[in-house]
C-alpha cells in the first residue's frame, strides 16, 4: 500500500495514480493476445479456435471472426 492513500477506495486510488481498473487490464490483455493470435504468433496453439470470415455482404468490415471450437 502506498502511505497516504490508505483511506482513499479502490477507484479513487486508480485515479489518483492514473492507472486503469484490473479488469480493464486484463481486457487489454485479452484484445491484445486476440490479435497476435490472427496474426499467427500462435500457430499451433488453438489452432482453429478463431477463424476470419470474409464476405462482401458485411456492413462495415469485410471480415468478421466466426469463434470455433476448442477440444
């Protein structure tokens, strides 16, 4: 703990020392592994557990994930 901010709660502790919540930390971290993951930094780790679909008849992104299955 660091002296002084003892009475302060969680939230205003994260302020104060301008650093985010853990779970968006570990969301960041999720993202993050998400995307080495589709771009093959894993290549025989879960293989097949993230697909890329890619169709013209999307909204926004030509590409979506469809998730797979893990065993």
């Amino acid at each position: 703990m660091i002296r002084g901010m003892e009475y302060l709660s969680y939230e205003d502790r994260l302020r104060e020392l301008r650093m985010f919540s853990l779970e968006n930390r570990r969301l960041w971290g999720d993202l993050r592994a998400a995307f080495q993951y589709l771009k093959g930094a894993y290549a025989k780790d879960g293989e097949g557990l993230l697909t890329r679909v890619c169709s013209d008849r999307t909204k926004g992104k030509g590409c979506k994930l469809k998730e797979g299955r893990f065993r």
